[in-house]
C-alpha cells in the first residue's frame, strides 16, 4: 500500500485509467455495485465520482472501492 500512495499524485497526471469495454461494465464501480440504491441516489454517486476525478482526486481507504 505503501508504493500506492508514492504514485497518488500521478492518477490523472502521469497515469490514466480506462475501462474495458470488452470486459464487463465499469460503470456500477461507482456505485460500489449497490444496485439496491435509488436510481437517484446511483446517479448522485456517480455524479460525484466523476466529479472527483475531473478536479483531481487522493485515494481515501475510508472511500475506496469494496469489493
């Protein structure tokens, strides 16, 4: 975990993430796959995701994504 945070910085500048679209859908990711949500409260969490990727983002243990 370590090595994770000496790279944060470089999400979005140096590195970029892209989904597959071969494999899978990627979207629900961001709702950490809680289909029981509102459609609503799904579009919110979204919403936000995106947004804290437009505007730069840090890893957050608290907020990163359960599997």
């Amino acid at each position: 975990m370590q090595r994770l945070h000496a790279y944060t910085k470089w999400f979005g500048n140096r590195w970029f993430l892209l989904p597959n679209p071969m494999y899978g859908g990627w979207l629900s990711v961001l709702f950490h796959d809680d289909w029981v949500l509102p459609p609503g409260r799904r579009r919110e969490a979204i919403e936000a995701a995106l947004n804290r990727a437009k505007n730069g983002f840090t890893v957050d243990r608290d907020q990163a994504p359960r599997h």
